[in-house]
C-alpha cells in the first residue's frame, strides 16, 4: 500500500496489510512534512538459528511508532524514515521491520535449552 504524502490527512486513519504473513495494522496521519505511523506487527516468520541454523517460526508481536518524512531530514531524531518519492509505502516499512528482526540473534528451543 502506498500513499501520496500530498494525499494523507492530518487527522488519523486506519491501515490494515498483509504480507507473508505478518498483519502490519494501526493508524496514520500527517504532521507537517513528516507521516506519523502508530501500528503493530503481528504473526509469524521463518528464521534461521544462530547457533545450528534450523529454520524455526519466530512468532512477532510488536508495537511500532515511526516518522516518516518527504525528502532528506535534516532534524536531530534518529528515528526517521525518509521517503524520496513522495509516497509512504507501508510495505516497504513492514519489509524494513521484518529485515530489521531476522538481523537479530535468534536460537531455537533446542539450543536454548541446551
């Protein structure tokens, strides 16, 4: 799903994906040149084990507050994501998390265990 910045409302609304998946949800709205998002992720992704590299499911259940701002930021926050094209595409943020979390260290039971 993606959405002109030049078409998002400055009052909040409702978004609903999903993609391999993961149900990304929440609400949106715009605050000046930036997007605010407030969602979650929820579901399950295959991983790989650190340790003994068993792919395993890795159940998600987070809550996400982003920014997303039209063109570079030139601000102090760390936490932006820029847009260069002038749409927020929610995907491609879903796929950020997802990338995000698989980047982790994970372990299945059986090493955690052991």
């Amino acid at each position: 799903m993606r959405i002109s910045f030049f078409k998002i409302p400055d009052s909040y609304t409702k978004f609903s994906i999903n993609y391999e998946g993961l149900h990304f949800f929440g609400i949106f709205k715009k605050d000046r040149d930036q997007v605010k998002i407030d969602g979650t992720v929820k579901g399950a992704v295959d991983i790989n084990c650190n340790r003994c590299g068993v792919e395993f499911s890795y159940n998600i259940d987070e809550n996400l507050l982003l920014w997303v701002n039209d063109g570079c930021y030139k601000g102090d926050e760390i936490d932006i994501i820029e847009s260069h094209d002038h749409f927020v595409d929610f995907e491609k943020i879903l796929i950020g998390e997802i990338e995000s979390i698989k980047s982790d260290y994970h372990y299945c039971n059986r090493c955690i265990n052991d």
